[in-house]
C-alpha cells in the first residue's frame, strides 16, 4: 500500500514538474550557471568591438597621412573621405572604445560571468537569491551593450567627447557633431547599465550573507567570494552617484539646466547658461571612476588567489592578511578620486590629503602582491594556461602600480598628466591585469561551464602572445611625450 501511494506521489511529483523549453533553459534562464554563460558571451563580443577599434585608431596615429581602405570600408565616405579618418570619428572611436572596455567587458564581462558561475558553487547555494532578478540584470546589460553599440550608427557620429565625456562638450549639442542623438544614446546606455550592475551587486550580495551552507563562516569563504562581495558592495555604493551625474547631464543637455555649465560662448553666441560648474561633473565622475577600477580589479585579484593557490598544490599565503587588504582597497577606494583631478584648480592642501590616501592604498595591495609570491615560493607549480595568465596579472599588477606611485604625488602627476605616461598605467594595471585575471578564469573554469577541455597548447601561444604583445604596446608608452 505504502509503495503504491509513494509511487502514485511520485507520479504526481513528475507530471507538475516544469520542462524547460529552449527559451527558458537558453534565453530568458534564471539559471546562474546559464547567466554566466550569457555575460561572457556578450562580454567577449564587446571585446572583440573594442579592440577592433583600438586596432583602428592606433594606425590612424601610427600612419596618419597614409589612405587605408579598411576605414573607408567599415567608416564610410562621410567619416573616412579618401580612406582617411576625419577627427571627429577618432575621438569617437576612442570614446566609445573606453567606455566599452572599462564598462562592459571588464565590470560586466568579468564580475557578471564569475559571480554568477561560481557564488553559489563556492558557498554551497543552490542559486542566486534572485533567479529572476538575475535574468533582468543581464538582459538591461544586454540592452544597454546594444544601445552602446547601435549609437555607433547615428548619422551625427556617436559620443565623441570621451570617455569620461566631461561637459560642456558632452553638454551643448551644438559644441561638437558627437554631442547630438549619440550622447543620448551612451547616457540612456549607462542608465540601463548601472540598473543592471546595481540589480546584480544587490543580488550577490544577498546570497553571500543569506545562503552559505551550514558551518560556512565569513572567514572560512573563499577569496574567491570575498572578491566578487566586496566588489558589489563598492558597486552599491558608487554606481549610483555616476548615474546622478548621467541625469544631471540629461538635464542640461534636454532641460535648459545649469548644473555643469555657466559662461558658455559658441562662435560667439552668448549661450543663457550661468551658475554651474564642470568640475562638479569630474567629481561625481571620479567619485565612481577610481573605484570602479577596483570594481574591475578585485574579482580579477580574487580568480588569481584561487588559481596561483591550487596550482601551486599549497594553500594561499596569508588567508586573513588577503581579507583585510581587500577590505582596506575597498575602504580606501571612495576617498582617493581627487588623484584624477590634480590639474582642476584644486586647493594644493586637498590635493596633500589626496596623495596621502592614494600613497597609503599600494599598503594593501603590496600585501596582495606579496602573499601571491608568498604562495608561489616552494610550491609544487603547474604552469598551466590558467597558472601562466595569473602570474601575468602579478607582473602586470606590480608593474603598473609602480607608476601608480608616480601619478598618486601631485606633484609629480601634474607633470605627466594628459600624456601616454597615464594611458600606460592604466591600461597596464586595470586593463591587462583585469584581463588576465578574466583569462585565467575562464581557462580554469572552463571544463567546469562548458563540460570540454580547452587545447592546451594553444593557451600556451595565446598567453606568450598576449603577454608580449600587451608590453610591448604599453611599456614604450612610458616614454613617450
């Protein structure tokens, strides 16, 4: 009788239980594991558009009186007369380059893939605590990368005032061709994006403290998680001031506002704009610019402290000492944004404060870069591709920050700002590292996502490639005027 009504209750169980259809199980997934898959994918395709980019202003600079077909065809009559890149769609191409990279490969692509993926693997969830408020966020990303990419198609031009797209250029219309219907696309783009990061930080943050498995305590997660948390609690904290600049500057572009302009002459029409300041934008800017560069940073420095620790068969060095680094980054991160302002006017005793803060931030990541060392020394290595591209994101990481040291002293920036000098060290600590820590990762990972093993020996080329290749780009920069 009892395994008739036990079968009968299974029976039961089986007819109500939800099969998954294509659209559910690919596209519109609640799964976490699916969700990683969707950010990496689009992740890498933004990539591949903003390096094209970067591959087409660099020889635009290289040969700048040489005619190139490639612009003519992919740029048109209008952007490339003559095979040869009109200003306006340089700056753009940069423009739009930065914002692709800094946004959506490296903060989407690297935290939305690996805090989705591994999260609730690592602390013993079943999922998110959100399924479906996981799905809303990538698909406002995915929305939002579309917007970006589709403003590349305005007859205008897209956004052109860079990527930090200060006022009043980005501000007046009128102040140049990028400034029309392509600056309302990459401002509605960045509302749409920091929705998405907010809704996905929120949820990371949720299940860290609510769904650890029984006996999993805070000091006893991986560093792993102690990244991707940390992480979202910055995003939390500073995405919604750039998005209270993003609707400031709606406001004077569609409103007739002055919150950023005042004094404004354009070929010499006085324009009725008074009281507002554009500095006011560059701190708001960079009140959520310098931490999102550790936004960027820290999942890519929480990949490594797994990778370098298993492949180097010993745990990581320093456990305690790596959490209290990444809490002192994270910490230390909101009172540094100053340092992008040195040239702005600012008063020399706040610019003091700003090197001191900014001087004491290389404390914790020395300690970070030490322990890695630490783990490395006498272990039993195995330099796999994931291994190698972890021990790239250390160089990497050493080597830019140094010149971090340099652009932190006000004195000293002053002096090289606006030069290669600063392109090289950010794109050498942020950009590589991030980059190589996302690699790593995704080498590490990927039998574990996709269920297959990747050619070994073809991220052995992929790493000695890169790694040459992205010194050999941005070391010379450091001497270049």
């Amino acid at each position: 009788m009892s395994a008739e009504g036990h079968d009968h209750e299974h029976s039961h169980e089986h007819e109500h239980h939800h099969k998954d259809t294509f659209i559910t199980k690919y596209i519109f997934s609640i799964d976490h594991k699916m969700i990683a898959k969707q950010y990496l994918i689009t992740g890498i395709i933004m990539g591949v558009i903003g390096v094209v980019m970067s591959m087409l202003f660099r020889m635009q600079l290289a040969w700048p009186e040489e005619s190139f077909k490639i612009f003519n065809v992919l740029l048109g009559d209008k952007w490339a007369p003559n095979g040869v890149m009109a200003n306006d769609i340089y700056l753009a191409l940069v423009t739009i380059h930065g914002t692709i990279m800094v946004f959506f490969v490296l903060t989407a692509g690297l935290s939305g893939t690996f805090s989705n993926l591994l999260i609730p693997l690592q602390i013993g969830a079943r999922d998110m605590a959100s399924g479906f408020l996981n799905m809303i966020s990538y698909w406002l990303f995915f929305l939002s990368s579309v917007i970006m990419v589709s403003s590349l198609f305005v007859e205008s031009g897209p956004a052109n005032a860079g990527w930090t797209i200060y006022p009043p250029l980005s501000a007046l219309p009128q102040a140049i061709s990028g400034s029309g219907a392509g600056m309302t696309l990459w401002l509605v783009s960045m509302a749409l994006f920091i929705a998405a990061s907010l809704m996905g930080s929120l949820n990371y943050i949720v299940t860290v403290i609510n769904l650890r498995t029984k006996g999993m305590s805070m000091t006893r997660l991986p560093l792993t998680i102690w990244a991707f948390f940390v992480t979202a609690i910055i995003g939390v904290i500073s995405f919604p001031v750039l998005l209270s600049a993003a609707l400031l500057l709606i406001f004077d572009r569609s409103f007739g506002t002055s919150f950023f302009l005042s004094d404004i002459y354009i070929a010499g029409e006085v324009l009725h704009y008074q009281g507002g300041s554009p500095v006011l934008f560059e701190h708001l800017f960079w009140f959520l610019g310098h931490p999102e560069v550790y936004i960027i940073i820290l999942p890519a420095l929480g990949i490594t402290s797994e990778i370098i620790a298993t492949n180097s068969r010993k745990p990581i060095f320093g456990y305690r000492a790596m959490i209290m680094s990444i809490l002192a980054i994270a910490f230390l991160s909101t009172i540094v944004w100053g340092h992008h302002m040195f040239v702005s006017g600012m008063n020399p005793f706040l610019g003091s404060v700003f090197t001191f803060t900014t001087l004491l931030i290389a404390i914790p990541s020395a300690v970070k870069a030490f322990n890695y060392i630490t783990t490395l020394w006498k272990g039993n290595l195995q330099l796999n591709p994931a291994m190698l591209f972890s021990i790239g994101l250390v160089s990497t990481f050493i080597t830019g920050g140094l010149t971090g040291i340099i652009l932190g002293d006000s004195t000293l920036d002053i002096n090289v700002h606006d030069t290669y000098f600063v392109v090289a060290h950010f794109h050498l600590v942020m950009g590589i590292s991030a980059l190589y820590g996302m690699f790593a990762g995704i080498y590490h990972w990927f039998p574990k996502m996709f269920g297959r093993m990747l050619n070994k020996n073809l991220g052995y080329v992929h790493f000695w490639v890169t790694a040459v290749c992205a010194y050999g780009v941005f070391f010379p920069m450091h001497f270049i005027d």
